[in-house]
C-alpha cells in the first residue's frame, strides 16, 4: 500500500482525514460499538479497547497540530464537540458498563495511563477519569485560544511537553509498583531449595479427575519461573529423558502422591507445587 498509494492512502490524504472532528469520533463510536458486541467485558478491554495502537499516535500529533494552527474560531468549536463527546461517552459508558468497570480483572499493563488514577484496587471509575480528561482538554484548548496564531506553536508544544513529561513522572511509580514482583518474590524461594543448574521436569497434565489447575495457569507460571531462573533446566514431563527428582505439577497431582513425593515448595498465587520424588 505504501511503496505504490492510492489516492486515499497517501501520507496527506490519511493526515486531512483526521483533522475533521466529526468522522474521527464516528470511528470511535464504531470501536466501542464493536467492543460491546464483542462482548469485551473486562475492564481494561471497555477503557482501552483493542488494536487501536497504531493509529493513537498520529491522531494525537494531529490534534496537537490543531491546537497549534487552527483559527479560535475553530478552537472552540472543536473543542466544544471533542468535550461533549468524551463527556457524553463517559456517561453511557458507566451507565451500560458500569458493573464491568467495577469488577475485577483489569490487566495492568493495558492501562499504564490510568495506574495513577486506580489504586491497588485497579477499579476503574470511568467518570472522574473523563472529568479529569476534560479539564486537561478545556485548559489545552483555553491556553491555545488567549495566545496570538504566529506566537502559538512553541508555546502549546511546552504545554503538551510539560503535561507529558509531569504525567510520566507521576505514572512511573505506579508502573514500576510490583513490576515482575510475582516472578522474583516466587524465584527467590525456589533458589533456595534447588541445587544450581538442577533439571525441572514440569508435568502440566495432571490425572486428577477435577484439576485444581489449569494448563494454562501452569504455562503462564512455568514461563516466570523460567524467566527468572536462567540457571535452571524446565523440560516437559514425557518428553525428555532427563532424570531429576525435582517435578513441578499441580498441588494435588494424584500419581505424586501415589508415588510417595514430597512437596518441598508451594506457590503462592497458584496450586502449584516443587515436589521430590525420591529416586527420581
């Protein structure tokens, strides 16, 4: 599409097609319209939505380029229809969504913005965020309006530079707030039982009639244990030959407990158990 554009495709014609207010918010009513039938009920799903990092970008370099150029007249314009919307979006948002927003399951890496807003609780209260969202709106917008055209660009670019580099400052702590914190607070009492470079079997099939774990769940634990235990060798139960005492299995693997083995580690976040299998 780039190395030979259609008309439509150029770099100016994708840039005029989003400086019109009214089709770029019919977009993002046809987004979250497909969010709700998609039955995308997670939290961070209904704030964030999907797939939609590539075109965020030039949409914010262009709107700051409107701030930048654009006449008062079109300033308050605009801007009154961009604070309607989002504030009118806000509204039906909790009002159709609310319970979702409040529930549990938000993915903190989805919403990286928001961590300073959400608390330890990661609830999601839609509509302080969009009043917060519109007040920075209305003074970008005001700011932008009581300077002079010529005089306007380096001025609204320190604007935009400072709130960035203030929300920056402001987000990192909350990013940084148990980053991995799973992944190390779990390896470091497992280096203290496992000999260095020891071999893991990992049987992620467990024969219980009603598993206590998933193999999903054990997948995504076995991939923290690996990232952090580089000095250890994890190899799948069956499918290599390697003799080790030390399995890692569901917390209640029947065959285990047949066998005598011992748990000598538990994880915390998961039934999922460091067993010793005597002879193994």
């Amino acid at each position: 599409m780039w190395d030979d554009p259609a008309p439509t495709n150029t770099t100016g014609s994708v840039v005029s097609q989003l400086t019109p207010v009214g089709p770029v918010l019919a977009l993002v009513a046809g987004q979250t319209w497909y969010q709700l039938i998609a039955d995308r009920t997670r939290p961070d799903h209904l704030v964030y939505g999907r797939y939609n990092d590539a075109v965020m970008a030039p949409i914010v370099l262009v709107g700051i380029g409107v701030l930048a150029t654009a006449s008062r007249t079109r300033l308050v314009r605009d801007g009154a229809l961009t604070l309607a919307m989002l504030v009118t979006s806000g509204a039906v948002l909790v009002y159709l969504a609310g319970d979702e927003l409040a529930g549990p399951g938000t993915v903190r890496m989805m919403v990286l913005g928001l961590l300073p807003f959400l608390g330890r609780s990661l609830t999601v209260e839609a509509l302080p965020l969009t009043l917060i969202a519109g007040l920075l709106l209305s003074g970008l917008g005001t700011l932008a309006g009581c300077v002079q055209r010529r005089a306007r660009p380096p001025i609204v670019l320190a604007a935009v530079l400072a709130l960035a580099l203030a929300a920056a400052h402001r987000a990192r702590p909350a990013v940084d707030q148990g980053l991995n914190s799973s992944t190390f607070g779990q390896a470091e009492s497992l280096r203290g039982i496992l000999p260095d470079a020891t071999v893991v079997r990992v049987r992620l099939h467990s024969t219980a009639a009603e598993p206590t774990v998933g193999v999903g769940t054990l997948r995504m634990r076995m991939a923290e244990y690996q990232f952090a235990l580089l000095d250890t060798s994890f190899v799948l139960d069956g499918l290599e030959d390697r003799q080790t005492p030390y399995v890692i299995a569901a917390a209640d693997d029947p065959e285990l407990s047949a066998a005598r083995a011992t748990v000598v580690w538990r994880d915390l976040k998961a039934p999922i158990a460091l067993w010793y299998v005597n002879g193994g």
